[in-house]
C-alpha cells in the first residue's frame, strides 16, 4: 500500500475517498482510529493508500479531477 494523500479534513477524506473507488480504486484509510483518539484536534492527519500497482494511476486520476 502506498499513502497517496493525507488529510484531517473529513469531508475531503470522504469525498476522495468516493471518488477513487467511483474510478474503480481500492482506498485504505490510515490513522482514522489514531486521529479520534487524539481528539480530532489536527496532530495526526489520516492517509489514504491505494495497493502499490494502482498508486500512479490513482494519482493521475485524483489530479485530472483537480484534487492533488
């Protein structure tokens, strides 16, 4: 798995999320648990990965949609 973007916005992380499964990705989140233990005051930001195979393209996917 490779982290492709981080955030500790949570509607950004769920709309880039649904806009990589939406192409056809297979997104992981990093650090939910971690980041609502802390409180949620912005120390630990939560990743998404894709597999390692799919992290270029999704990459490029999140770019064309103007989201990187």
């Amino acid at each position: 798995m490779l982290v492709i973007a981080a955030t500790n916005d949570p509607v950004r992380l769920t709309f880039l999320v649904s806009l990589l499964r939406r192409g056809g990705f297979q997104p992981v989140l990093y650090d939910e648990n971690m980041a609502a233990v802390e409180g949620s005051i912005g120390a630990v930001m939560r990743r998404i990965a894709v597999p390692e195979h799919q992290a270029d393209a999704a990459r490029q996917y999140l770019r064309a949609a103007g989201e990187l």
